[in-house]
C-alpha cells in the first residue's frame, strides 16, 4: 500500500468516525491552544513589564545610600556603622566620570500645593535639568533650569496638575507655592500616564538645592547616572563604586544597581514564568494524548472483523499498523492546526482587550505545543496500531 | 497446486487439545472445483483457512504452485493471499464505511497499483459482476446476494489462482445462494481454482470433487 493511499484511506475513517473525531481534535486544540494562549500571556507580562523598566531610562544606574545586605563578608566591621548620606558634592563627582553622560540628583518628599485658592497634596522631585532627559520624560511646555541657574525657585508640573491648576491659562509663567514657598511655573510635562507605578502627570519638580532646603536636608535620595553607551554600564558602576569609596574616607557604604542587571532579572523570572505556565498546559496535550490512544484502542476493539479482512485480502501486518498510525497522525494534526489557531485568535482577544499587552505566544512555544501535540498523537497510536497488527486473522475474522 | 503434507491444526481448550486438523494429506489441482463438507466443527474452516495462509498449521508443510509456503515471513504469506488467493466468507465482510466500488477496490490499493488504473479495473468489475448501478452504494444499502456479489467481485479482482469460499450461502436464501454459486462456477470456468465450504449437499454435489471431513480427518474424497 502506497503511503499516499495510506493517509487517504484513514482519512476516510477520520471523516466517517465524525462525532468520535471532531471530540479528539477538540480536546487536542484546547491542549494547543492553551499552550498558546498562556505563553502569550506569560511572554507579554514578560514584554510589558521589560518595555515599562525599560521606558525609565537608556544605560541607567541608580546610586543609593547604604550597602546592599548580600556582601557582608565581614559583618562585625560594618555593625555600628550608619552609612554616609549621598551629598550633591558626591553627585557632581560622580558627573566627571569619564564613562557618564549626565547625571540627575534625586530628592523625593511630599509637599502642600497651592494657587489661587486651591491646595492639594503632590510628590515632590528635586533635581537638576538632566532629570527629565535621563528619565525620558517629556516637556510639553516651557522648561527647566534651562541656563543652568540651580537655585532659582522654578517648577515644572505634571499635565495634570497643570490643568487642574490653570484650567483656562497658560501655566507657564504663572506663581504657585509649594508649602508656602513660592515657584514660577517654568515648564510643564507632557501626559505620559503611569510608568513602574508612579503616576508622572501629578508630580511637581523643582531645583534639588530648593527641594533641600523644603525638606530640610543635606542628603540625597538617590543619584541618577546615565552611561554614555551599553558597554560603558559595568565600568561606570565600578567607577562610581570606586569614586564614592574614595570620598567617603574608604567606607563602601553605597549601593549602585543597574537598570540593565534589574530588566534581565525581570526578563528571567518572567520568562522562567512562562516556561511553567507552557509545560502546566502541555500537560493537558499528554491528557488529549491518553485519549487519543483510548480512542483508538477501542477503535482497534470495534473495527476487529475488519483487521482480519484486511489480512484476508492480504494487507501486511505493517500496512495495518500504518493505517492506525495515519489515523492519530490526522486526529492530532488536525488538534494541532486548529489549536494553533485557536491560540492565535485567543492571543488576539487578548490584545484587543489589553491594549498594552504585548500578547503574542512566543515562536517556541506555539512550535513546542504543535510538536508535543503530534508527539502524543503518534505515540499514543503505537499501542493500538501495534495491537491491530497483531491481531490473529481468524480470530479476527470471526468476531462480531 | 496446491499440496498439504501431513497438515496437523490443535486447538488448546485448558487442559484439552482439539485437533481441528488431523495429518491431513491433500493434493489439489490448478484448476479443480473442490467441495468441502462435513459436520459443523469438523475442521473444514481451518482447513480453508490454512490453505490461504490465515491460519498456520502447528505441523506438516504446505506446497504451494511448489514452493514450501509454511515459513515464510508475515509480509511474504500476505504478498501470496494478496496475489494468489480470493476469500469469500459467509458474513461478507465488507467496510460499512466503503461504498461498493471502494470495498472492491481495497485489494488494488493493498497492491499499491496507480490510482488510474485502479479505477479501471474497478469499473470492469463492476460491471461483470452487473454491479454497475450499486457503485456508490454502502453495504448496508445492499441486498444480501449484492453484498455477497462484492465481495466476490473484491476476492476475484486481483485475478487469484485460487478463490476460497467458506459457506458462501449461508447466510443467504436457496434461490440467491444457487445464483452465487453459480456466478463462482463461472470464475471456475475460466481456469481458476475453486474451493467451496458447504454443508449443502445439492450445493456440494455440483463440485467435482467432493472432501467429506470429521474429527479434522478427510474422511472421503470423491471425484465426479
Ligand atoms: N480459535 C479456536 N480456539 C479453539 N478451538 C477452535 C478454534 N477455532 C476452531 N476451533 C475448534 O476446531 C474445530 C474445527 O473448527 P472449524 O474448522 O471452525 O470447524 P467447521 O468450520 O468445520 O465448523 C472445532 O472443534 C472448533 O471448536
Ligand atoms: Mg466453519
């Protein structure tokens, strides 16, 4: 028998076998589909979540005050030690690196707003002009420290706050007071919505010098540096590391994280996410794929007399075990096509409901559930193409 | 020609052993109209059936055209049933899912002969088996003696050397049976061997040679 007319022949006994068929494929495109659907979930977290942090900043170190728990190697020569507080002399050196951009001081702290009769609670950031191209913000208006004068009282508020604030005018231009201090508005943020949490359409930013002395402080939150490519992001932290050591009389008593080492954290733990989510649904394939051979088993059970006429007329054993193999093979190709699709449509569902989230299934993960689909498929039929094959011709003949 | 040497066939049943064939020693010519009789559990099946090379015997060997078809491999003894040998049983045995044309054609396809020429083929049988007009038809939409016409139109398709019948018309009235019979005399008539398995002695008594069996032993063999 020509492997043409193998598949044709149990193409036939797929079709006839109709309400038997169309439940197999169902439960073999439910498996694909799953696989498909919850790894384009999983995988577009996955993007989502790396397009916000990545969003925050290009090549972005971030210094912080105090040291990270994980390296004491000597405990009892850091205990009693409070760390040194981050100054804006520590900024300004770390601003002469070679291998920095720019940098962006950073003072976080709340503050009363006020103008013309209204008030209403902001988050304050103190900072310097490169604040805004450092974290990739926008100005829509206007803009901030442009000459360099640091101390000046300038502010830049978020579109919201600017049109609540200043429905009918332009902003720019017009006085508001932070906790009785007075601000010209020189700029205002172009609407950007919420990145990692924070919504940057309600915060205000003023000179970091002004934000100090509004808090009453020396010390700084966190610096922001910006390495001047990709590659330059290790050796800066290294200078940055070795530059604040220097200044802090030999303490390492600061933390530098990396953007890039926090997006490939985030990139991992979502992807390891996804690759669990994906194998929790192959399982329900393995399940379809008990069903294909149960399915076929008692196909095998059913169609005996007629595995005996078959030998009757002088198919081989192989010729038999063929047919039954063709006939997994068209139930979980079928399961497998309509799976994927099924998955693409859901994907898209999914895309169209979440706008914002990325959800394509990954190419492994589509190719994976189609191979395991068709995997099961042809080694569920072993069994029952191997039981057909055997069967005795006259015992066979003989039955029903 | 077909030659059984000392074919012996036991059956296990628990502790018993049924000898469904006994030292058979059984010479048939190409050509010859052979009628198989006897009680019912004789052996006359397996008799058939291990002269078509379904069933193998647990002793003696088997000549067939002369050459020992006894050990041959699985694939080997399927080429000769396929090639050489047309059964045709009581209950028919047709694909309920396959129309007519398609029952009649699985032979053709186990052969791996082009699809063209298949349909050919197919074409010529049905219409000498005046089946022409029941192509499309299913089994279940076929008279008894029509499905019995397909399936000796399917068994006679490859042009067997042989065709084996067992109890062609049991299942079948007198009047449509004495057709059936007929319509394998006809093959007959054009060189093939035929073996028929009957325990109808007017039926019997139109062969030419007439095997009695009991107890898995030919008991007499009678020509005419
Ligand atoms: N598969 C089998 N298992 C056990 N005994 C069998 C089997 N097939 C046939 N027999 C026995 O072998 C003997 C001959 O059977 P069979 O050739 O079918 O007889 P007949 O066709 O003449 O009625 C009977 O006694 C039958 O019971
Ligand atoms: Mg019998």
């Amino acid at each position: 028998m020509t492997l043409a007319d193998t598949f044709f022949l149990s193409f036939k006994t797929v079709v006839s076998y109709r309400l038997r068929s169309v439940l197999i494929i169902l439960a073999m495109t439910l498996g694909v589909a799953a696989v498909v659907v919850l790894t384009a979930l999983g995988d577009g977290a996955r993007k989502y979540v790396v397009n916000q942090f990545s969003s925050i900043g290009t090549n972005l170190l971030v210094v912080m005050p105090g040291r990270a728990e994980t390296t004491g190697a000597f405990p009892g020569a850091v205990l009693g030690q409070t760390p040194r507080d981050l100054t804006l002399k520590d900024a300004q050196l770390l601003g002469r690196l070679p291998q920095v951009r720019r940098y962006a001081p950073l003072n976080v702290g709340e503050a009363e707003l006020s103008a013309s009769n209204r008030l209403r609670e902001v988050t304050v950031l103190g900072s310097n002009a490169e604040l805004i191209p450092i974290r990739h913000m926008k100005l829509a208006q206007g803009g901030f420290l442009k000459h360099g004068a640091d101390y000046s009282a300038q502010i830049v508020l978020g579109s919201q706050l600017a049109s609540e604030f200043f429905p009918l005018t332009s902003a720019i231009g017009q006085r508001i007071r932070l906790n009785e201090r007075r601000f010209l508005v020189s700029g205002v943020l172009a609407p950007q919505g919420k990145t990692m949490g924070h919504n940057t359409d309600e915060i205000v930013i003023i000179p970091v010098e002004q934000a100090q002395s509004l808090f009453n402080t020396t010390s700084l939150f966190r610096i922001l540096v910006e390495a001047k490519s990709h590659d330059a992001i290790e050796p800066a932290k290294e200078a940055i590391l070795e530059t604040l050591k220097q200044s802090h009389d030999g303490e390492e008593d600061i933390t530098v994280i990396t953007q890039d080492a926090i997006l490939a954290t985030f990139d991992r733990i979502l992807h390891a996410l996804t690759l669990a989510v994906a194998g929790i649904a192959a399982i329900s394939l393995i399940v379809a794929g008990i069903l294909v051979m149960n399915v076929m088993l008692v196909a095998v059970n059913q169609r005996t007399s007629e595995i005996g006429l078959l030998k009757a007329i002088g198919a081989p054993a192989a010729d038999i075990r063929f047919l039954f193999f063709a006939e997994a093979m068209w139930l979980s190709t079928a399961g497998a096509a309509f799976g994927f699709l099924l998955g693409q449509l859901g994907s898209l569902m999914l895309r169209l409901v979440y706008p914002d989230l990325p959800a394509w299934a990954p190419a492994w993960a589509s190719i994976a559930g189609i191979t395991v689909a068709l995997l099961t498929g042809i080694l569920a039929s072993i069994l029952p193409a191997n039981k057909a094959a055997r069967l005795d011709a006259v015992q066979a003949l003989s039955k029903k | 020609m077909i030659e059984l040497t000392s074919i012996t066939r036991i059956f296990h049943m628990g502790e018993q052993s049924i000898y469904a064939l006994n030292h058979i020693d059984l010479e048939i010519q190409d050509g010859e109209y052979v009628a198989i009789m006897g009680p019912s559990g004789s052996g006359k099946s397996t008799l058939l059936n291990v002269i078509g090379l379904l069933d193998k015997p647990d002793d003696g060997s088997y000549r067939l055209d002369g050459k020992t078809v006894t050990d041959l491999s699985e694939a080997e003894q399927a080429q000769i049933r396929r090639e050489k040998i047309g059964f045709v049983f009581q209950s028919f045995h047709l694909v309920p899912r396959l129309t007519a044309a398609e029952n009649i054609e699985l032979p053709l396809i186990l052969s791996g002969l082009a699809a063209a020429e298949r349909k050919q083929r197919v074409n010529d049988t049905l219409r000498a088996f005046d089946l022409s007009d029941r192509a499309a038809h299913r089994p279940s939409e076929l008279s008894g003696g029509q499905r019995q016409r397909v399936a000796i139109a399917r068994a006679t398709i490859m042009q067997p050397t042989a065709i084996l019948a067992d109890e062609p018309t049991g299942n079948l009235d007198h009047q449509i049976g004495v057709e059936v019979i007929a319509l394998l005399e006809n093959l007959h008539q054009t060189g093939t061997t035929l073996i028929v398995v009957t325990h109808d002695r007017e039926l019997g008594d139109r062969a030419h040679r007439q095997l009695m069996l009991r107890d898995g032993k030919i008991m007499t063999d009678k020509k005419t």
